[in-house]
C-alpha cells in the first residue's frame, strides 16, 4: 500500500533561484529528449529508446554544466516521464482512442522533479529536507513521517511560486475483514456535495463559485497586460494563486469527509461515474468540475485502504428513477428533488433514496456477502453522520 505525504517547504531566495533553475534545467530536459526522438523518426523513421538517451545525457554532463548540476538519478526519471508518455501514446493508438501525441513542456507546464530514492541527491534530515545543489531547507513537518514508513520517491513541486516536497511511501497492506460498523450508500450531486442512504446531506461547499468574482478581475488585468512583460507575469501568479487556493480548498473538504465517512462505516458503496460524460454538460460543466467527485472518490478509496474499510462502486444506471422501496421504475425530470413513489408509497428526498439504491446494488455485488442487507437498510434511524 502506498501513501503520500505532502510537505510546504520553507525556502530563502538563494535556495528558491537553485530550485528554480534546477526546474528549468530538468524542463529543457525533457524537450531535448522530445525533439531527439520526434526529429530521429521524422527523418529516419527510427524510434529512440530511453537507453539511448540515457547514454546521451551521461555524454552531455561532461560539457553542459547546467545538466552537470543536476542529480543523474532525477535527470534519468525525467526522461523516463518522457518514456512513459510515449508508451502510452502507442497504447491509445493501438486501442483506437485519441492518441494524444507528448507534447513540449512550456514555462508554466513543467511544475516537478522526482527523484527515484530517497538518499540519492536529498534526504531527509529530521525536519529538515537535504537537496543536492540547493542545501539544507527547513520543511513544515505538519505530521511526521511513520516510523514504519518505507520511502520510493521523492517529488519536489512548484505550485503557484511556492514549493513543496511530496514522498511516497510504502506500508502492509490493511486487511478488509468483517466490520461491526454499518454500512453506507453515497450519492453525489451539485445541490449537496453528497448524500447518504441514512437521509444525512452534506452542503456543497462550491469553492470555484465562491472565487469567481475575484478570479474575473484578476484574468481580465491579465489579458490587458503585454505579452512577455514583467506586469504580465506578475498578474499571472495572481491568477494561479487563486486557482492554488481553490484546488487547496478542495483537497482539504475532501480529505475531512472522506476521512469521517471511513471513521463511520465498514463499508461504503458509491457510483461510478462518467465524469467526463457529464462535463460535456455546458450547462452544467462548471459545477460539475467545482465539486469534483473524481477527486472525492479516490481519495476515499485511498483513506478506506489504510483503514480496512470496504469501497464498492456500482452502476449508476436508473439509481434516481427506481423506487429503492419497492423497485419500481418512477420516471423524474432533474428537476423534481422529492421522489413519491406510485407504487408503494414511499417519500424521501430523490438523492437519499438513490443513496439506498446505490447501498443495495453493492450488497448485491459479489464478495460483498459479509453484511446483512436487512440490518443495513433501516440505518435511516441511526445517528447523523458528523462531517465536522
């Protein structure tokens, strides 16, 4: 099981300038290499092998002293990121998606450099993080590293002019056994962030909705700004500044709900959406990206995985139109928040009763056999849920 602990660097301006040109350098990288393979098959048809580049780059440091400054075994995983893309172009193109040739990185889409071992070019020293070239800079060690924690890499990102260190840990696996604790059924939506099968709702926080005045004057003094001035780009990180707070924001919600709904339940079953089907919604788009589900869900698996809990994700197909009462279809418009049912008289709110509905479906999945489903569809009587 892997985990991944994100860290806000405490950087002086000489380490900021080092961090920055070693970004640079490691971008530049990356579009030599991209250049050296799309300009060796326009030419000689020939496809370049990460190996070789590999080999190139070990030849370059000798008379490049900007590659001579940074760590080989970070240089070697950046021109495996470019491997990587590459694969997964030929991977589209032989499934007959949307290639989606690798593309040159711009000033502003190059934003990491990883490093593959922990030791190899930085090392943690207590609170402290060791880079290679850059020096000693303090880390805002919010929560320590687990004494049991294995670290495989380490990322140093950029992320609106502020840096942060990402480590990627292993753990053992957490078993999923039999819970004592009940089980839930979730149901998302943009008039609550979610909704459970015990008739809980949780607001939608509608961060994007929130920052939109302020983000529309920033981007209109940045579209009045010259192109490749020094006001430019200054107006620029006040734009990126203020998506970095909403993605902030989000990932924060996120975490804390995900987080109680695992302290709550044994066992979760959500949907399983088409995200990218509903995004092309423009009605709807934007509020469909502001609540982010996609994000939501795995962050949830991942909190469900260190916990134990179960995370079942089921067709979504005709959960809100089906009677989760009596399982009759009950056609509604989007519109009708209540569902009535015709049938067996049942009345709840239309998301809670797709909530029971989505519950039902993952008890009817298979290895889902080790709770009761009677036990589990009276939980409308139980406690609210505490999000806070």
């Amino acid at each position: 099981m892997l985990r991944t602990f994100k860290y806000r660097l405490w950087t002086n301006r000489n380490q900021e300038r080092e961090l920055g040109v070693m970004l640079e350098t490691h971008r530049r990288l990356y579009n030599t290499c991209l250049e050296q393979r799309k300009s060796a098959y326009e030419s000689e048809k020939r496809s370049i092998k990460y190996t070789e580049q590999s080999a190139w780059f070990k030849e370059q440091r000798v008379t490049n002293d900007y590659f001579a400054r940074i760590n080989f075994s970070s240089a070697q995983a950046t021109m495996r990121r470019l491997d990587k893309a590459f694969q997964a172009f030929f991977r589209r193109v032989k499934s007959g998606e949307k290639p989606g040739y690798p593309r040159f990185k711009g000033y502003d889409r190059f934003s990491s450099i990883e490093y593959p071992a922990h030791g190899d070019g930085i090392r943690f020293l207590g609170d402290r993080l060791r880079v290679q070239h850059v020096g000693i800079v303090r880390v805002n060690q919010h929560r320590p590293l687990p004494d049991d924690a294995q670290i495989r890499t380490v990322t140093l990102t950029n992320e609106a002019d502020k840096w942060y260190v990402e480590v990627c840990c292993l753990f053992p696996d957490v078993a999923v056994g039999h819970s004592t604790l009940p089980a839930v059924g979730l149901d998302v939506g943009i008039e609550s962030f979610l909704s459970t099968s015990d008739g809980d709702h949780l607001p939608n926080p509608s961060y994007l909705k929130n920052e939109l005045p302020a983000l529309r004057r920033t981007q209109r003094a940045l579209s009045r700004k010259k192109k490749g001035g020094a006001n430019r780009k200054k107006a620029r990180k006040q734009v990126a500044r203020l998506h970095a707070k909403v993605k902030n924001q989000r990932a924060d919600h996120r975490h804390k709900t995900a987080l109680a709904l695992v302290r709550r339940y044994g066992l979760i079953a959500v949907e399983s959406l088409n995200i990218q089907g509903m995004l092309r919604n423009r009605r709807l788009s934007r509020a469909i990206g502001d609540v982010a589900w996609g994000g939501f869900v795995t962050t949830l698996k991942h909190k469900a995985e260190s916990a134990g809990v179960e995370v079942i994700e089921v067709n979504p197909a005709g959960t809100s139109q089906n009677c989760s009462g009596c399982g009759q279809h009950v056609p509604k418009k989007l519109s009708e928040r209540w569902h009535t049912c015709p049938h067996c008289g049942l009345s709840l709110h239309r998301d809670v009763n797709a909530a029971r509905n989505v519950l039902q479906r993952a008890f009817a999945t298979p290895g889902s056999g080790v709770w009761a489903v009677t036990e589990s569809l009276d939980s409308v009587a139980q406690e609210a849920i505490c999000f806070s």
